[in-house]
C-alpha cells in the first residue's frame, strides 16, 4: 500500500485505493497534445494508465 501525504489536510493520509478513480484501468490510444494530458491526469486520480504508441513512439515527444 502507498501512502501519501495529502496538502489540504496534513493530519489525515491519502492511500491509492482512496482515490476516486482506483481500481479504474485505461487504455489510452491518444496522440498530440490532449490526449497524453488527459491521460496523465486520469493516473494522478488513481487510475491505472496503459499507454499505447505506435512502434515509431509517440509523435509528441518531437515538440520538445
């Protein structure tokens, strides 16, 4: 289990099965800009993210 210290309430610890999206697993197909972002926020509510690239990579690496 992993604990992490939540900001709002410093008194009170957040563990990965209390976030709302736990137990939720997402394949993201997405390319560009977006679709990662949405992808990134989705694993920091708890989700489990499986990321999918063609074999080339994800094209939005080039931008920098």
């Amino acid at each position: 289990m992993t604990v992490f210290s939540n900001p709002i309430t410093p008194s009170r610890d957040i563990t990965v099965e209390n976030y709302p999206l736990a137990g939720v697993r997402v394949i993201e197909l997405a390319q560009g800009i977006a679709g990662p972002y949405a992808g990134k926020w989705l694993s920091a509510l708890g989700a489990d993210v499986v990321k999918v690239e063609p074999p080339w990579g994800e094209p939005a690496r080039a931008f920098g």
